[in-house]
C-alpha cells in the first residue's frame, strides 16, 4: 500500500465531526495507536477500505447539511 493511499483514508486518523458524532463507527478505531490503526489499515482488502471510505464521506455529507 503506498503512501499516498494512506493519505487518502483520513477517516482512520481523523474527522471535521469527531467530537460532535457520537455514533461515529470509527470512534473507537481512532482511539488505537497510530501504529494499530495502520496495521489494521494494510491488512484490509482495497474493497474493504472503500467500503469504509464510502461510510465516512456519507457521514460527512450528512453533518455538513445539519450544521
């Protein structure tokens, strides 16, 4: 996995909303270490990511509407 593909999973490192989603399904994969988090990011499938990635984007969407 290269370096720029890390860049781009922002949602495991964190997020604009953090602090006020509560029902954020990466709060607790946010509280590992850093390390943790990237272990777990290169052990998951290109589809897997994407997957998580079209979850935080749609949160995100919705948050920016309710603010």
């Amino acid at each position: 996995m290269t370096s720029n593909h890390f860049a781009s999973n922002k949602f495991l490192f964190g997020c604009s909303f953090y602090e006020n989603t509560k029902d954020c399904p990466f709060a607790q994969l946010r509280q590992l270490a850093i390390e943790e988090r990237i272990y777990l990011l290169k052990k998951m499938t290109f589809q897997e990511i994407n997957n998580l990635e079209f979850v935080h984007n749609k949160c995100l969407a919705l948050n920016k509407e309710n603010i």
